[in-house]
C-alpha cells in the first residue's frame, strides 16, 4: 500500500493512517494474503504444475489486482495454450 485509500497520505508503515486515522489493518492483512497467493503461484509454476498456478493466481486476484499476478495469470494463460 502506497497510500491510505480514504484521505490519500503517504502509508507510513502502521496500521493507522497518520492522517486521518483509519484503521488499515484489514486491507494490510488483504495484500498480505494476495503475496502469498502470488508466492504459491511462482512455486507451483516452477514445479510444473500449470493448472496449480492458476488456481493460486486466481486466488490472488480475487484479493486485490496487482501487477505481478497479472502478468504471472497472463503468463499461464498463454502456457496452457501451447
């Protein structure tokens, strides 16, 4: 999280914004949850395991759209049509 998605500060590293406030521990442990997924993806592409990767991809995506499992969710995509 760069900044706070409510007032727009500069995320500061806590789970309060130094701003207005608002309690970001939930979106943190959101994002936290969209890495490991994105994590588990990389793991399984290594193996080999395709339809693994899309899965955990999948799950990532469903917590929060970032770049990396977009393009890792492209990468399989193109994968498992060749």
């Amino acid at each position: 999280m760069d900044r706070c998605p409510n007032c727009r500060a500069r995320y500061s590293g806590e789970k309060e914004c130094q701003r207005c406030g608002m309690d970001l521990s939930a979106l943190l442990w959101i994002e936290a949850q969209a890495e490991a997924w994105e994590r588990f993806a990389i793991e399984r592409l290594t193996a080999g395991d395709l339809k693994g990767a899309k899965v955990a991809v999948a799950e990532a995506l469903a917590r929060q759209h970032r770049p990396l499992a977009l393009m890792l969710w492209r990468f399989a995509q193109q994968a498992s049509e060749r």
